[in-house]
C-alpha cells in the first residue's frame, strides 16, 4: 500500500494545517498552535512549509536524498 504524503503548512498569521495527502484523498487538518510541537516530535513529515520563516523543510529521507 502506497505510504501518505504528510504536509505541515504555517501560515503567516501562525496558523497551522496538517495535510495527508494519497492517491485520490486528500485530508486537511487544521492544528491549534500549542499542539504543533507534540506533532512535531511525534510525526515524520515529508514537507514543512512555514511562510513565517519563509522557509521550506523537505525530508528527502523518503526520496533518495
């Protein structure tokens, strides 16, 4: 089975959506701040968006990187 894709986008007004994204489904999640350092310790994301920082974190650990 194909494994999700997982997306943690921050917004510029510091809010937060967890996307899962498979063939055919996509799920957005929308995240109280506060509890976005529990899902970062305990989720392996693919991408990290935060347009704060204006930066793009990308875990090629997936990709061959």
């Amino acid at each position: 089975m194909e494994q999700p894709i997982k997306i943690l986008h921050v917004d510029p007004d510091f809010k937060v959506t967890y996307i899962i994204y498979r063939t055919g489904i996509s799920i957005y999640l929308t995240v109280p701040l506060e509890k976005t350092i529990n899902l970062l310790k305990t989720e392996n994301f693919d991408l990290i968006l935060s347009e704060p920082h204006n930066k793009a974190i990308l875990n090629n650990q997936h990709y061959g990187g």
